[in-house]
C-alpha cells in the first residue's frame, strides 16, 4: 500500500515476498498499483500464474524505458513449501534475452533490470556484478538483497565491451537513490548523475 502511495513504477520479486507462501503473496497483490516484473521465474503451475509480467515498458519525458525483472534462486534461501512449484530460470540467459528484445526489437532507449541478486559475493555465485559482466543491452542495474550501501552508482564495462551502471542504496529506506541521465537529441546516453540521499536527514534532491 505505501509503495503504491509513492507511486512506484515497477518492483521485482525478492525472496522475502515468500515468507508467507505463495498464498500470502497472492493476497498482497491487490494492493499493488504497480507491476510486479519478473523474468526468470515460472509461476505457471501455481496460483500465482499469470499474476506476473516479465517486462513493462514507460515512455517518459519522450523517452522510451524498457524495464525487466530478475529474482534470485529460491532453493536453499527459502523453504521448498512456500514456494512451491516456482521454477527458477538462468538470470543471465533471461537478463541477455529481454534486454535484447527492450532494446533492439522494441526500440528502448533506456534498458534497466530491477534485480534482487545481490551485488556481489566472494563464493562467485551470481550477483549483479557478475550479471553486468556477461550481459549486453542492459544500462542500469537497480539491486537488492545484500543491502549493500553504495554512495553513487558503480561503473561496469558488459560483455560488449559498454559502459553500465549498477547501483544499491542499502534497505529500509533509510536512503533513495538519485539517478539522472543526459540524453543527446538522437536519445544516445551522453552522461549521468547518481546520489545515494539520507532520508534520515531530509536532503533534498533536485
């Protein structure tokens, strides 16, 4: 209710969404007035089918926006039982294929993936810095899950040898993050500015 009060766009899925089974989780949805996106889980064999989008795309200040989703493997993190029948597909396979459909068949001029990877782990296992690393098309990666406090953005360089961002503002929303990007008139990324902003201490942001 409150996310949809602030007037979000678009989440993703995160494995505390599960604490209540996948039938807590399906009483939740009405008070969403957003889209929750997620592309590498398949709810079709659960109450939850066809409850999810894997994609959404925004047109915003004569921009378009392709925004996707993409979850963290459930098995081992959450009980079997309350998830159920969830099927968890490679987030780089389904990261690659949507951003590739965002940008280059529908035409987005921003791709950003709203991930609850985590930013990084030293055991190697998939995480946002790994994903920017063997994937293409994607510009920004919003993350959670390691709570992980990032003062600006993080630079990355993808497997197309491009300039992404990955950014993380910590959890409970004691900062937002600030993100602005500079467009050329033919709608090519120039620049960009990103903040980490204390909430605590009412900073205002432009």
């Amino acid at each position: 209710k409150l996310m949809s009060e602030m007037k979000y766009d678009a989440v993703t899925i995160g494995n505390h969404d599960f604490d209540n089974g996948l039938s807590g989780l399906h009483k939740k949805l009405p008070h969403a007035k957003f889209p929750f996106l997620c592309a590498n889980y398949d709810f079709s064999d659960t109450l939850l089918n066809g409850k999810f989008e894997s994609y959404k795309v925004f047109k915003k200040a004569g921009l378009k926006i392709g925004v996707f989703g993409i979850g963290i493997q459930l098995k081992g993190l959450v009980p079997k039982a309350l998830y159920g029948n969830t099927i968890y597909a490679n987030p780089v396979e389904k990261s690659n294929h949507y951003a590739n459909h965002l940008k280059n068949e529908l035409g987005c001029d921003l791709v950003i993936c709203l991930s609850h990877l985590g930013y990084k782990y030293k055991s190697g296992e998939i995480s946002d810095f790994i994903l920017a690393e063997q994937t293409k098309n994607i510009d920004l990666i919003i993350g959670g899950h390691t709570h992980t406090f990032l003062n600006t953005p993080v630079s990355k360089i993808n497997n197309e040898q491009k300039q992404m961002l990955i950014s993380q503002v910590g959890w409970a929303g004691i900062k937002v993050g600030q993100i602005d990007y500079f467009f050329s008139q033919k709608k090519v990324i120039k620049n960009f500015f990103g903040a980490s902003i204390s909430v605590k201490n009412k900073q205002k942001w432009s």
